[in-house]
C-alpha cells in the first residue's frame, strides 16, 4: 500500500488490518515516519521526532498483537503536543524559556496512551505558551495549513492539527484553554474533542489558564476520537480538577443514530460576525442533522454576552504563573506575547472576581440550555483560517469565536468539518454537550460525519 | 463612588499599567486597551448585586480526598 494510503488510515481500521495481518505496526510507523522526512520540511508541524521510540513501540505493539492481548490502540501513531511532558525528550511549550527542559515524567495522557499501545511518533508544534493563534517573535517558526500553505493551521494546538490533515500521524493530543483543540480541528478540516473539566488529567502538561485548561484528543473522525478519550478518560490524583466521574463507553452508542435527538441552536448568539460561507454550511448540516431524524430547536443563552470576561480570567491567570518570568527574563518571551500576557496584570482582583461570578451565571443558562436539548450546535468559528499575512500583524487582536464560552462552562464540545468554503479551506460545526455526557456529543457528530463526505477530502499537499 | 463607564479609556489603561508596575510599549498600547476594554465591558455592565456567588471552576466533583496538609 502507498505510504499516502498508510497515512490516511484511521484507527479502527489500522486495527482491523493488524489483526488480519494485513499490515503491521512496524510498516505503518515507518510509513509516517517517511512522510514526515518529505512533507514536514513545508508544514513544519514536528518539533521533535522520536523515530527509533516509534520504532521500538511498534514492534512491542505487533509482539502484543500476535500475543493476542493488544487493545484497540495497539500500533497506533500518536504524536503529542509539545506541551505535553515526555520523559526523556524535550518539551519546550514553543518557548525559549523552555527550549532545553527535558523532563524526568510523563504526563498523564502520554503515560496512558502508551499503556493502551501506541506508538509515539513525536512532539509537535503548539504556539508558545498555547497562548493564541500566531504572534510575531515565536522561538520556533509556526506549521502551516496543509490545505493552503500560506493560511495558519489555527493554535495553539497548531502542528497537531496541521500533521493530523496531512496524514503524518494517525492521532494527536491538543490542549484547549479557549479552543485550541477546536480551532486548529476547524481550520485543518479534522477532528477535536475539549471534554468536560475534569475528564481528562492534564498532569504534566503546561499550565495557561488553569480554571479554564482541558486536554483532549484529535483526530480525522469522530470514532478515532471516541478510542482515544476511552485510554485517556479517568481520574488522576496528580490532578487537582480530576472527577471521580465513572466513564462512559465512548463507541458503544456511535452506530445508534441521532432520531429523537434534540439539537439546540443558539440563534440569539454564537451568530455574530460569522462569514456568509460558514453560514451556509452550517444551514446545510443543520439540514442533514434534520434528515437523520434530529428534533431541531432554537435555544436561548440570555448570559452569552458574559463571555468576553473569559479574558480577564484567562489573562489573570497566565499573568499569574508566568509573573516571575515576565519580570526576570521577559527576552525569553515573544514580544507580542509577552505583551499579551503582561496585559493580565492590568486587572484588579475585584474584577476577575466579578469575571468568575459572570461565568457562574453563564454556565447556569448553558445547563438550562441543555435541559431542553441533548446537545447544541453552533458554528466553530466565524471564519476559514486566516493568511499569515493577516495574523502576523503586531496588532492582530485576539479573533473571537464560538468556542471560549465552553471553556468557561465546562462543557464537552467537538469540532468536525462540515464543508469547505470556496477558497478551499475546510468549515466546522460544533456540538456541545451536557457534563460528561461525550457519548452524546460523539454521536451526534458521528451521526453526521457518516452522512456527510468532508472529512474523507484530502489537502492537495 | 461613581458608576464607571462602559468602556475604559486608554488613560485609565496607562495608569493601570504604572500602577502594575508592569512594561508595555507604546506601540502596543492600542492592542492591549482593546482587549482589556473588551473583556472588561460586560464586567462593568453587571449589577454586582444580582450575580451568584459560586465555585469558580466547574469542578463539578473534584473534591478529591486530601489529608490535612492539603496533599492527595
């Protein structure tokens, strides 16, 4: 088979091919190793590439598989975002401050997906800090879109989502403090799940905003999500906001259809500044979900307005764990960033009070929402991913999107294509969900994505 | 005390940023007032008497088991 045809493979499939002895874990990570010689040198998502522990990985894996006692993500490449600690390999959050920090753990997600058999690939490139989309004066030059190079990937989950659409890996974790697994998913024309708080352990991983912080997986489909949050769901005592919730099995309800299902469409908000192309596409998925026996609604958020006070904790927060940095080395930041960051210590304490009570109300009128309805459906982002050109301005501010009020709540939320503007770059629908309930957030998406052509699209690279 | 206004003024962002004792150059103090005047406005258009008092993380049951010392 074609290492193009071995990088567009998901994971259920690689798992049926496996057992077939169709294929083995040993080619298929040599494979995307391969791809990742000829095609990173133009997207740049890798950071780091850990060809000889992907190697030794997929041999343990294919040891396992004739042994007969593999899980379904046995053989699997996995490459994580390089905020996520790994032992022995550097780790560098896309910093200066960073540049050199080897670490003596794992984190949590990175020990539980090698525990289920996967096979690490590498450390891909996340915007420093995980602070945004792209700033000037990054210590490591950003990836880019493979659906049109001179686009951003959007951020900061950026190589993550830039290396899952080119086929150079089969799964990646992100990090999503105010869409960062969302966004990049959008702009890339894949797949992100944020869980709920709480759902998945982000011990071990680079703090921005830590009321607001989720780890999560990504991937080309849905299921793919659904077997990677399966490994990584569960309480973590390193990680003081981890519930002792039970978790729930992921793929069992993926095939059951979404009849019945009530979707709330939010019309009084998540609407604003969105582009007549992304309009469009969502109508046209709101129209399919209605043809799959959905029960579609609108709903109200009368607190919506609330949201942009999600910056002043975001801001207050990252200001905080970064204040002695700032102030002793602030040359080992980007300028813009530091900027940014520093603009946290603008607020006063009785503001990002006020700011958590207004994301307290917030997060009441959402599980009002969602006492009507089993999930909502919004749009991903306003837009198609930006040029460079745009972004790299000094004064580009921070884009608004529809993904921030889920941070603020908690809630689970996946992003999935669902259409591609003329320009050719990939649109994203999002559902939300109520706490812990992602089996219902998957199956909708699945729901759709089955009935639906965008996610088998291929970029042109 | 007085009702302050909607929006911030870039005064009011120049004295904060003495009063942090913190840097931001001049050419990125337009930036900065625009996104501390966005995240501030909803801030400022609350009645402080009618929002909740709750939690300000959705822990939902984090409380995990600690012992006096504060560690799991």
């Amino acid at each position: 088979m074609a290492t193009a045809e071995l990088g567009h493979l998901g994971i259920a499939e690689l798992g049926r091919r496996y057992r077939a002895r169709d294929l083995s874990p040993v080619d298929v990570a040599a494979a995307h190793l391969a791809r990742i010689e000829r095609l990173d040198k133009i997207l740049n998502s890798y950071l780091t590439v850990t060809a000889e522990r992907a190697l030794g990985e997929a041999r343990d894996a294919e040891a396992a598989l004739r042994r007969g006692d593999a899980g379904p993500l046995a053989g699997i490449p996995v490459a994580y975002k390089d905020l996520y600690a790994t032992r022995g390999i550097r780790t560098t959050a896309g910093s200066a401050l960073l540049a050199d920090w080897i670490p003596e753990h794992d984190a949590t997600c990175v020990t539980r997906l090698r525990q289920a058999g996967m096979v690490m690939l590498g450390k891909l490139i996340t915007h420093e800090f995980a602070l945004g989309i792209q700033f000037p004066g990054h210590r490591f030059p950003p990836a880019r879109n493979p659906w049109n190079l001179d686009h951003i990937p959007g951020g900061s989950s950026s190589g993550s989502g830039a290396a899952l659409a080119a086929g150079l890996t089969v799964g990646a974790l992100g990090s999503d403090t105010g869409g960062s697994i969302r966004g990049p998913a959008a702009f890339c024309g894949i797949v992100g799940l944020k869980p709920t708080y709480g759902r998945v352990s982000r011990a071990g991983v680079v703090t921005l905003s830590w009321t607001l912080d989720h780890t999560g997986p990504m991937a080309r489909t849905v299921e793919d999500c659904a077997l990677m949050l399966q490994a990584l769901a569960g309480y973590d005592p390193a990680d003081p906001a981890s519930s002792r919730e039970p978790v729930s099995d992921y793929t069992a309800a993926l095939g059951q259809g979404i009849r019945g299902l009530r979707v709330g469409v939010p019309r009084d908000s998540f609407f604003h500044d969105v582009s007549a192309d992304v309009a469009g596409a969502f109508e046209s998925a709101l129209e399919t979900l209605r043809r799959l026996g959905a029960d579609l609604r609108d709903v109200s958020i009368p607190s919506i307005g609330s949201a942009p006070a999600f910056m002043v904790i975001m801001l207050g927060e990252a200001f905080a764990y970064h204040a002695r940095d700032l102030r002793e080395r602030p040359e080992l930041y980007g300028d813009v960033l530091r900027d940014k960051l520093t603009a946290g210590a603008l607020f006063t304490a009785e503001e990002y009070v006020q700011a958590q009570r207004l994301r307290s109300r917030l997060r009441e009128d959402m599980h009002r929402a969602l006492a009507e309805v089993d999930v909502l459906a919004t749009p991903t982002t306003p837009g198609t991913a930006p040029a460079f050109t745009t972004v790299l301005d000094p004064n580009f501010p921070f884009a608004r999107t529809n993904m921030p009020p889920f941070n603020m709540a908690g809630l689970p939320a996946l992003a999935l294509p669902c259409g591609f503007a003329p320009n050719g770059l990939p649109v994203s629908l999002q559902f939300a969900g109520r706490p812990f309930d992602e089996a219902t957030v998957l199956r909708a998406g699945h729901a759709y994505e089955q009935a639906t052509e965008w996610h088998r699209r291929r970029p042109p690279i | 005390m007085t009702v302050k206004p909607l929006d911030l003024t870039v005064d009011e962002v120049r004295e904060r940023i003495r009063v942090a004792g913190v840097h931001i150059p001049e050419e990125r103090i337009a930036l900065v007032h625009g996104l501390v005047r966005d995240a501030l406005r909803p801030i400022r258009a609350m009645d402080t008497r009618e929002a909740l008092t709750l939690e300000p993380a959705p822990t939902f049951d984090a409380a995990a088991e600690r012992d006096r010392h504060g560690h799991r």
